[in-house]
C-alpha cells in the first residue's frame, strides 16, 4: 500500500461515480419500459433501485463523514511495521533472507563476512551493522544464537534494532512479520 491510499481513493472514487451513474441508468430504463412491465413488476424494480440508491447515499455519507476510511487502524499498524523494518535493516540481502525464511543463508553470509573482516575487505563498522541485522534475523526466525553472538548483538544492538524487537514481539505472529518484511522486499526489488 504505498499509495497510502491514494489510488484506492480514485478507484473508489471512479467505482461510486459508475455505480451512481448505474442506478440513475436502471431508473431511466425502469421509466422507458413501464408501458412494458405489469404494475407490480415496475413497482417492485422501482422499490429495490430507490432502496439501492438509498443505501448508495448513505455509503456517501459515512465517508464524508470521516466514519469509512481506506487506511483503517490495521493498514496504518501495517505501515509503521514496515517503516520499523525498514529502518532496523539497512541492507536489502538481509530483509530478503529474512522475509524468505532463509536462516541457512544468512548464516552464510554472516560466515561470508567473518572472513571478509578479517582480510580487510570489509570495514570494521559495515561489518558490525550487517552481523547484528544477520543476528537480529535470526533471532527473529527461532534460531539459537551462540553465547558469543548473544553478547555481540548485546554491546552493539541500535535504539532502531531494539525498537523493531519491541514492536515486533507486541505483534504476535511470526507470519505477519515475515509478510510485512516480504512486501518491504517486494517494493525495493
């Protein structure tokens, strides 16, 4: 939903104009083929298109009224999830391996970037930031974490890192995170 509602606004918003249109069509109709219809039949259609237009007008103004909204309280609990994710990952293999479940490989490219370190291929400090995103992941996904890592992601773990912990634990199913982390994937890719 990263339109934040704007395309579902104007496709509502195309839906209600057809759907108006639709009815003062069905009532025009109704009119030009009543010499056609017996009086009860013409009685009854008119009846259901007047109640259809009824509940139509009063769709229209709940949301006037601010009582309907496209982006409800889940869709807005959704968004600030992602942005959470979003900004306790800052690299994008790490959110893909994560929302695909994929600890097998993030063990490996943690392993990767031990080696990496330790030649002087990867800075000191990109190696940190990315071991305790691969460790935060793993965590997420139920993996046992080693003494050494658990005190590694201790000393180094981010106010952003601990947030999404937080938050994330409040959500309850892993499923909906791994979804959320999924369509954070999907818009980057």
């Amino acid at each position: 939903m990263a339109s934040r509602g704007k395309s579902e606004t104007g496709k509502l918003r195309q839906n209600m104009e057809e759907q108006l249109d639709r009815l003062m069509q069905q009532l025009q109709d109704l009119e030009e083929c009543r010499e056609e219809l017996d009086e009860e039949e013409y009685e009854e259609t008119k009846k259901e298109t007047l109640e259809q237009l009824s509940e139509f007008n009063d769709s229209l103004k709940k949301i006037m009224t601010g009582d309907m909204t496209l982006v409800d309280e889940l869709s807005g609990m959704q968004l600030a999830i992602q942005a959470a994710i979003s900004q306790a990952f800052k690299t994008p293999e790490v959110i893909r391996l994560f929302a695909k479940k994929q600890p097998g490989q993030l063990r490996t490219r943690l392993a990767e970037m031990d080696r990496d370190v330790m030649v002087g291929k990867l800075s000191r400090d990109v190696y940190t930031q990315q071991k305790v995103e691969i460790l935060t992941a793993l965590r997420k996904l139920g993996e046992k974490l080693t003494a050494e890592d658990e005190t590694f992601l201790t000393e180094n773990t981010t106010a952003t890192l601990s947030q999404f912990e937080k938050v994330t634990a409040n959500l309850g199913s892993e499923d909906k995170i791994m979804a959320l982390a999924s369509s954070g994937v999907k818009t980057k890719a």
